[in-house]
C-alpha cells in the first residue's frame, strides 16, 4: 500500500488566461528552495486558448478548470487546495529570490494565523517610470493598506474562510478581500514580487494609473464591479 501524500504547508493559488508569455517563469521561480516548506502549485485555468495549461502541467503544477474571471478563478483554486495557508499570485508575477524563507517566517509565527500578507510592487521595467509607479503603489499598500493583487496575498486558510474568501466578481476582487481582512491586519513583506509591466507600456504610465485610481474611487462608491469591467475594458 502507498504511504498517502502529506498535506502542503502552502497552496499557491495561480489564476490564469492565455498567460503562455509569462507563466513559464512565474512557476519556475516557485520550485526552489523546497526544503523551506512543503508547498503545491494550483493553476486555475479560465479557458485558455493557448497553451497555458499543459505548460503549467509539464512544470508540475496541478490545473483545474474555473469559470473565467479572476475573482471566480481564485475562489476555485482555494477550494481545491489542500494547503494549511494560501499564497495568491497572479500568472505574470514573479517574487524574487528570497521569499520562501519570509514566507516560512511568517508561517511560523502563530500571531499571524488571523493575518494576511501581501509583497511590494516591483516591475519588470527599468524605466524611471516604472520605479516611480511602483513607490506610488507601495506607498499606497504601507500607508493605506491597500495592496493590489499583482503583490500577491498570503493567508491562512483558517483566516480565508473566516473572512468570507474571495467573492466571484468581474473586477476588484482583490480590493473587496483586502477591504475585509481590515488594514490592523495587512503586513507588507520585505521582499518585492516583479509584475509584468506590459499593459502599463501599453496603455501609459501615467494614463493607466489614473484610469485604476478612477476605478477604485467608482468602487467605494459603490458602483457595481459588472458596471466597473465595462469602464476597464
């Protein structure tokens, strides 16, 4: 009979959508070092077009299907995880070398298991337009507490069920969560995690932080995410 399969310590939770470009080296950096802690990699596949999901596959992480959407994608991998805690991170975003021992760090620490964790904001840019973005939003994330999900979030799964896991929303999932968790209980990790910079080279650095901040604003307002993804696209 075969020994059964010890449950991770970590679920890294990965929603994705034809995210080819990027992934391969998302789930590469997430191997090593393994001794830190046992830890699976739950890619949650919105219906990619291309080849995402058997990349994913070849580099040992285990695909499921959700229905397309991040909020519904990430909501999907944390039901199927397995692990005692949870580490949300988005298919273009790579945490850089370092960050298993900072998350095994706050792991460890028990004051931590009503807590949620999130990295600073790096991108893959050296533009002095990218650095600047880039502190606007770690300022944002140490004064307000209001980390986007591109810095990833780490939580236990016993802190996730109990303030409600993400909600199956077309946009601002992550702001909805974070808004729950409360800003006593936000920790920004001193390890950047670096996101991918094309659509900020694509749309603008300064237009595309604008239309963000405009968005976030219309959400505490009130308006509804379905009418908010209409104005994003």
């Amino acid at each position: 009979m075969s020994e059964p399969t010890a449950r991770p310590t970590l679920s890294i939770v990965i929603p994705a959508l034809d995210a080819v470009p990027s992934i391969a080296a998302v789930l590469d950096a997430l191997q090593a070092p393994r001794e830190a802690f046992s830890r699976e990699i739950v890619v949650v596949d919105g219906g990619s077009k291309d080849a995402t999901a058997s990349l994913a596959r070849e580099r040992g992480a285990r695909v499921i299907c959700g229905p397309r959407g991040r909020g519904s994608q990430l909501r999907a991998g944390a039901q199927a995880a397995a692990g005692a805690w949870f580490l949300f991170l988005h298919a273009d975003t790579i945490p850089d070398p370092g960050w298993a021992a900072i998350l095994e760090a706050f792991i460890a620490a028990p004051e931590n298991r009503c807590r949620a964790a999130a990295f600073r904001l790096a991108f893959d840019d050296a533009a002095p337009q990218a650095r600047r973005v880039a502190r606007l939003a770690n300022w944002r994330s140490e004064t307000l507490k209001l980390p986007y999900g591109d810095q990833g979030l780490l939580m236990s799964r016993e802190f996730y069920e109990a303030v409600g896991g993400y909600e199956p929303m077309p946009l601002m999932e992550d702001v909805d969560l974070v808004r729950r968790i409360g800003r006593d209980r936000i920790v920004i990790l001193p390890v950047d995690a670096r996101t991918s910079s094309a659509r900020y080279r694509r749309d603008g650095w300064i237009w595309r932080p604008i239309r963000n901040l405009s968005l976030l604003l219309l959400f505490f307002l009130g308006v509804p995410p379905t009418m908010l993804q209409r104005l994003y696209r």
